[in-house]
C-alpha cells in the first residue's frame, strides 16, 4: 500500500471545503503585495546595486496577479449566487 492509498481508498474521509470571506481575503492579499512594491521602489538602485531587484518585481506579480485573482474570485461569487437562485 502506497502513502497516498490511504488517502485515496476511502480510508479516509476528505474534510469539507472552507468558505469565507474570498474576495476579502484576495483584496487584503492583494493590498500587501502592492505596498511592498510601492515601500521597495523608491530603493530600486539599492536592490539593483545587490542583485536582488527580482524583490520589487515579485512584488510587482504578485500585485498584478492579485488584480486578476480579484477579478476571478468576485465572478466566482456572482455565478454561485446565481446557481443558488435557480
């Protein structure tokens, strides 16, 4: 027997998904990405000069990616409302 078998047979019983506040959480996720790349900018030269300037732009993904996330989530809500009218 495998490591995930027990996992996988019916063994084991996988818990419940967890629902909340989603589009919160991904806004506030979102917002942190954005004032770490706005905190880090203006020492861009002193991450350049480091090698590290690849932490103002993962910030910068990480923002814009939550923008899109933001996007996703909150049509997510809209259609399972929509499922649960019907």
């Amino acid at each position: 027997m495998g490591l995930m078998d027990k996992w996988t047979n019916g063994e084991r019983e996988a818990p419940e998904p967890l629902e909340g506040n989603v589009v919160g959480t991904v806004v506030a996720g979102t917002l942190i990405w954005l004032v770490l790349f706005l905190g880090q900018l203006p020492f861009y030269g002193w991450f350049a000069d480091k090698g590290h300037s690849w932490w103002v732009w993962t910030c910068a993904a990480g923002a814009g990616l939550g923008c899109v996330g933001i996007w996703y989530v909150r049509a997510r809500d809209k259609a399972i409302r929509r499922a649960r009218q019907d």
